[in-house]
C-alpha cells in the first residue's frame, strides 16, 4: 500500500531504485580491494575474504561483525557516492540493503566465494545448519506422507486438495526461512571521514532522526548484558506449522493462534502456538547512558543525556567514565503502556550505535599504535637533562610559579604501585593531594587542568555534590524496573582522578563518605535490599579555600580549613598556597600574566624554584617578553599534552619495587624524620597542637614509598634509588614547611630566617652532632634535601658563607670545613 503523498508509481520506481542500489552494492562488495602499493604483497579484497569466512563457519580466524566504510563506497565511483550519500541520510533502509547485498553473494551459487577450507575438509556446521537440515528432513517425509495419502484415496480430487492444503505439508521449506533469522553476520556503516558532524547532545535535531550522526559524550551508565530476541520462533501443537515473528522493538506481542488453514477450520483452536526457544535468535544487548561532556554544557544549564542501545560484539566495550565517540542511527521510540496515556504524540529517542571509539582510556589501556613522531618526542624527554623538571613544566604552563606543587601533581598523575598482599589486603598506590589556601592562587584552574589531562579525569565541586552524588546512588532501571546501582564521581573516575573542588563547603554528612574511598579505595553500599562494594580506585585532588576568607596564621590547620584530622590525615601531600605581597614576586607575576595576554598563550620558561626566586624570574620573563616565539630553545618549551600522556603511560608500564639496599636508608630516614618532629613538638611545647598535620606518621612513610616509586616511574626505572627517595622526602617537606608557622610574628627560629640562614643552621647542627671540625659534603647535601631545600640553594648557601670566610668547600666537593666555629 502506498504511503500518504505517494502514487503506486512512486512506490515502483523507489523499489526499483532500491533493487538496483542492491546489485550495484553487490558489485561493489566482489570487486573493492586493497592495494598496499608492494608487488610482493598481492592484491586484498577484504571484503570477499571476510564474506568467505563467514560462509565456511572459521569463526577462530574471521569476525562476525562487517563494518561497511561508505569511505569506500565513496571511492569506487559516482554511482558509489551516490549511494553513500542516500545510506548517510536514510540508514534503517539502506542498512538492510547492505544486508541483502551480503545475503544475495552468500547465496550465489553462480560465483561461489573461494573457501577457507582445506583440501578435503568437511564444511563447518552451527546450529542454524543443523536446524536447517532437520526442517529440511520434516518437509521430506510430510511430502512423502502426503504422496501416500493421495495413493491411498485413488487420486480423487488431488489437484484441489493440493490448491488448498498448506505449503509443505504444513511446514515451512528452508527457503521461507526469515533472511535474519539465517543472518551470522552483524552488519555495521562508518561514515566517512567529514561526512558526517560530530554532535553534541545537545545539536542533534529531529532532522537526524533516521540519519548517521557522530556523537561524542561521556558514558555514565551501563546495563547489564543481556539477550534480545531479533527473530521469535513458534510451533503449533496441532499441525505442526511453524511461524516466526521478527521483532523491530524492545517489546512484542506474541503470537497466539495458527494462520494455517487447518487450524483455522478446526472449531475452538486457538493458541495452539508456543515458542521454541531453541529455534529463535538472540543477539548480546545492552544498554548505555550518553551525558554531555562538561565542556559542552553552557553555564546554567544541566546537562542531556541519551540512551544508547548496543548490540552483538559491541557491548562490553566501554564502562562507566569512559569518554566515548558513538557512531549510530538517531530513532525515535513510542512510549508504552502508562508512560503513553501521558505522552500523547510525543517520542522518545535513542542512538542504535554502529561503533564506538573510546577515548580517555586508563594509562593501563594505552593504544599499541602509537605514532612514531610521539614515541621519538617522548623518547627525547626522557633522555635530556632533567625530565621530571620539564614535565613538571608542562603542567599548566599558564599558570606562574607553583613549582612543587606542579611536580607533585606530576607525581600524582603517575602514580605509585599498587600492593596486593596474599591475605587479601590492598595497599593503595594512588596519591591523594590536598591543595589549600587564599582564593585567587589558581587552585581551580590547576584542578581543570588535571581533569583534562588524566584519563577517566572528574572535575566536581563539593557544594554541588552530595554522599551518593560522590559515591553511588540506588536508581531503579527504566527497562526491568529492578533497583540497580549508579555510580557517582569517585567511581566514574575509577583508575583516573577525581578534582573535588570547593572541598571545604562539603556538608559533613556528604564528606565522611570520603574517607573509605581515600585509603581503602572502595564504596560500600547497603541500601534497598542492596549489599555491594564499588570499586574507586581514583586519585584525590581536592581544593579548599580558608574558613575565614583568608588564611588566619593564628588559627590551626583544621580550624582554618574546617576539615577534620581523621580526613586531613588521608592526604599524602597538603600545600598552603598563600597570596603574601613581595614587589619582586608581584612584577614577575603580572608580566607572565600579561606575556600569555599578549601572545596567547606561553612558551617561556617557569620557575623550578618556590617564589622566592621571583626576582630572577621576573627578569627573564621581561627580558624575553618581546622577543620571537622562535628564538626559545626547544628544551624550555611546555610540552603538548598529548606528549605528557604518552609519556606518563610509557612510565606507569613501569612497576618499581625497594632494592635490598635502598631498604635501611629509608629505615633510617623515617626514624630521623620521626625524631626531628618529636624535638620540634618539644620545643614548642603547647604549640604543637597548631601544627599537628605536620608530624610524620606511619602513613607519611607510606607517602614517601609511593612519591618514590613515582619518581622511579618517570626514570623509566624497575627499582627505586636513593635520589627517588630524598626527593620525595624534598616534596614532602615541601609541602609541610608551607604548614608550618613560619611568617607569625614572634614564632620560632624560622621567622626572621631566609634561606641561607636556614641551610647554614642545618649545617652547623650536623657538624656539632658528629664532634667534627668537617663534614662530608655528601652527607649534608642528603640532610639539607630532606630537609626541603635543593641542590642550588645548597650551593647558593655554600658561595655565600664561603666568600664570608666561615666555611670552605675543597675542590672536589666532598668535604665542608668550618674556619670559624
């Protein structure tokens, strides 16, 4: 019948039309090879070979999905992109022509496809061959039963009981068989490259509806796997017809009664049909919920969501964080049953996907092929001078200073080793940073940076985030209307980092659903009936801003942050970043931020050192402020992020472990560290309750394993060194000395100290403790890095008494000699 605004004509010469594009794509099937431009290497024709192998059943050694490039079809003439064209804009149809084409060159005896077979080797047989064999059988013997019967009544009337009994006795020949029923084969389109638009969720109009769209998204929830009915077998109990309904929908109504015409005659025969579960057919479906990446969602609004249904050897591909591309159909869906009488006219939408294409992958899922201009730029990195410092660089480049706290967060994207011990017990691997000070110090803009380059990266806020919103929530599922989980940040960012910002105006009921994700790395949940643990095995970057607007020296830790010791504790490494007035530190800052206004962007070179070198770095920022981009050297520009992702999945192949004789000194380093603390803590008496965040306890050594592995990660080392060691033991109290009360007026040594002052201090300290008029150099350098400080500073400090005539270094730098005491 024809459609409205149609004539029987049109509908002739559409169907004419669609034949001959079926023939052209038969053709275009048989004769599409691949040429790799070696005479050696003979001529492919991927197609053929593909078809070849689903005909023989070698399953091992072919794929059940064919995935049809209209890149292709584009290229094999005018008629091809014709083609490709129409399947562009109208997929349903020319997806089942596709399927007919593949149908009509596996069927053809004519030009039988060259087998995969060996030499007297039987052919392969599957379920469907055999149920076609049986069939088969069956429609011999009621036709030899029938042949009998009519001997038997005389040939009386033969001719009209023929006219009018069933076909086959009752039964269906092979040839009546559904085409998707006998289908082995799951078909799949993939646009070219530029033919179809990449769409947010947010531009897909009811104008795709029916048409190949690109869509790209973020995955926050995946259904279980489970088997759709394409094709629904039924068996009458009376006759012995057999019928099969193909099912286009998520939902059916079967058969009941038998359309042949002996159960028709017969009076009261009704739902005599019963399905037969073995001869239907059932694909892998699964369920996938698409979100709008945060980038794509305008500011006020909340963002859209899409249902995405997979099938057959696409399910399983993706999980929950991951950041996907989805190629697929745009179709709308009726309501059903309630959800109808309210919608009316209206329909719902989903995405039938063709192919999905992860992109944020885990560090552990890297892509084996991976260009060779990136492997030699990261091979270049990891042999010069000093990679850690210029990855660290690259963190953010826009952003000035904040030297160690970009080479913690280095550290923090790579990671230490996780540790599996043999009673079931796990020792993270993850750090977990804590970045806390004045507003305006770019503590955001270090976090949104991180979210995009981890994989599987989550930025959120604490004030827009609640307990389940971070952990999970108990949703009921739309299709089975069972209660199911749903993942929250911590667990959507699982193998990746989750950027808590706001962490400070978390209610207190949200937040101590923190604290089992930061050490354990698990989520436990016991609601509606529903006992389960979650894995979130994410990194922790949270940001907070003081309780008071600014930071209050005279206040504690806690009491400033308003966070408690139990969480405070959890972090491996807490930077105080303060906005403190310094004219030197104030110039080098507002050039840089008017270096990146005036060209865009940065490609001068940051400061390794705390912003007590600002001075130095402001003159190199104004002396280079004019000059052409290409006039840098190549080792002091930032690195693209594509090359710090290469780089830190390369390293995180590394697993590090502690070498037998690494062990004692970092034995001895920890008991050092613990008595230090407990001479300061005495010290100061009953001011050490305003720095107790700052005492190295038994999960600060566990900091210090990870830091180190870390650090032996980007060596691309297997074991751990003793440099890996007291440069975490440098970050670490890095990190601490910035707790510290050291700016109050009237507190400590460390108030009216500089720098120098303070290596010195440490220096004389050693060389009272060993009784010794010299120190080794060797020896002091190790203390004074553990204290915080670096190898220039120490040289700094060294020229500076030096040229007073206090201390004298000899010219191999092994020995320190006091000449004043």
């Amino acid at each position: 019948m024809a459609d409205e605004g149609e004539t029987g004509d049109d509908q002739n010469n559409l169907g004419s039309m669609y034949k001959d594009h079926k023939l052209k794509l038969v053709s275009f099937l048989r004769e599409h090879s691949v040429n790799s431009g070696d005479v050696q290497v003979p001529t492919s024709f991927p197609y053929i070979e593909q078809l070849s192998g689903i005909k023989d059943r070698d399953w091992a050694n072919v794929s059940r999905a064919i995935t049809v490039s209209l890149a292709d079809l584009r290229a094999w003439g005018e008629e091809g992109r014709k083609i490709a064209e129409r399947a562009q804009g109208n997929a349903v149809r020319y997806h089942e022509i596709f399927c007919l084409a593949v149908d009509h060159i596996l069927a053809d005896e004519t030009q039988p496809l060259p087998t995969t077979l060996a030499e007297g080797q039987a052919p392969r047989k599957d379920v469907l061959d055999i149920l076609a064999d049986q069939r088969a059988e069956l429609i011999l013997a009621g036709e030899a039963a029938a042949a009998a019967d009519a001997a038997r009544a005389g040939g009386a009337g033969i001719e009209n009981d023929a006219a009018n009994a069933d076909p086959a006795g009752g039964l269906v020949n092979e040839d009546a068989l559904p085409p998707a029923l006998m289908r082995r084969y799951e078909l799949r389109l993939r646009p070219a490259p530029g033919a179809a638009e990449l769409y947010s969720l947010r531009h897909i109009r009811a104008a795709s509806i029916g048409k190949l769209v690109v869509v790209r998204g973020m995955i926050t929830r995946c259904s279980d796997v489970k088997p759709h009915c394409d094709v629904c077998t039924y068996e009458c109990d009376e006759c012995g017809y057999e019928i099969y309904q193909e099912t286009r929908g998520r939902a059916f109504n079967p058969l009941r009664a038998c359309p042949s015409a002996h159960c028709r005659a017969l009076p009261g025969a009704e739902e005599t049909l019963h399905p037969q579960t073995r001869g239907s057919k059932f694909t892998k479906f699964q369920e996938l919920k698409l979100q709008e990446l945060p980038n794509q969602v305008p500011v006020g609004h909340i963002p859209r969501s899409m249902t995405v249904h997979v099938r057959g050897d696409l399910t399983r591909t993706t999980s929950p964080g991951d950041t996907v591309t989805v190629t697929g159909v745009f179709m709308p869906v009726k309501f059903e049953g309630f959800k109808a009488l309210k919608a009316g006219l209206t329909a719902d939408t989903f995405l039938d996907a063709h192919g999905i294409e992860v992109h944020k992958r885990s560090y552990d899922e890297r892509p084996q092929d991976v260009a060779d201009s990136l492997t030699s730029k990261v091979e270049a990195v990891a042999f010069a001078a000093d990679p850690v410092g210029r990855l660290a660089r690259s963190i953010a480049p826009e952003i000035f200073g904040h030297g160690d706290v970009k080479r913690a967060l280095l550290l923090q994207l790579v990671g230490g080793c996780e540790k599996k011990l043999a009673d079931g017990m796990r020792i993270r691997g993850d750090i977990n940073i804590c970045l806390m000070g004045d507003p305006g110090v770019a503590k955001s803009q270090l976090l949104k940076y991180i979210s995009s380059v981890a994989p599987r990266g989550v930025y959120t806020t604490g004030k827009g985030s609640s307990g389940v919103g971070l952990t999970a929530a108990i949703t009921k599922d739309i299709t089975t209307g069972d209660m199911a989980l749903e993942g929250g940040a911590l667990v959507l960012a699982d193998k990746g980092i989750c950027c808590i910002d706001e962490f400070d105006k978390m209610d207190e009921s949200d937040r101590t659903a923190i604290h089992e994700v930061m050490e354990q790395q698990t989520v436990s949940i016991a609601k509606a009936g529903i006992t389960a643990t979650l894995n979130a095995r994410a990194a922790v970057l949270a940001a907070a801003n003081p309780l008071y607007g600014r930071y209050n020296r005279k206040k504690t830790l806690s009491e400033n942050i308003n966070l408690p010791n139990s969480l405070l504790s959890r972090f491996d490494l807490m930077f105080l970043i303060l906005d403190v007035a310094d004219t030197d530190n104030d110039i080098a800052l507002a050039r840089h931020v008017t270096y990146v206004h005036k060209h865009n962007g940065t490609v001068v070179k940051q400061d390794e050192e705390e912003e007590g070198e600002g001075e130095e770095g402001g003159r190199r920022l104004g002396g280079r402020e004019d000059e052409d981009d290409e006039d840098d050297d190549d080792d002091e520009k930032p690195l693209h992020q594509d090359v710090v992702r290469e780089y830190i999945s390369r390293a995180r192949q590394h697993a590090p472990s502690v070498p037998p004789e690494v062990a004692p000194y970092i034995v001895e380093a920890y008991v050092n560290l613990r008595g230090q603390d407990n001479a300061l803590l005495n010290d100061r008496g009953a001011k050490a309750s305003n720095n107790d965040q700052t005492v190295m306890t038994a999960r600060q050594l566990l900091s210090i394993l990870r830091l180190s592995q870390s650090l032996a990660r980007l060596r691309f080392s297997d074991f751990v060194a003793t440099e890996d060691v007291d440069e975490a033991i440098r970050i670490t109290h890095s990190s601490k000395s910035s707790l510290l009360d050291e700016n109050n007026n009237g507190a400590g040594r460390g108030v009216t100290e500089d720098i120098m002052s303070r290596i010195f201090g440490v220096i004389k300290d050693y060389k009272h403790s060993s009784g010794r008029g010299g120190v080794e150099y060797s020896h002091v350098e190790s203390m004074v890095l553990r204290k915080g400080f670096t190898s220039e500073q120490l040289t700094a400090c060294l020229e500076e008494y030096g040229n007073l005539n206090i201390l004298q270094v000899n010219e191999a730098k092994t020995r320190i000699e006091f000449l004043m005491t």
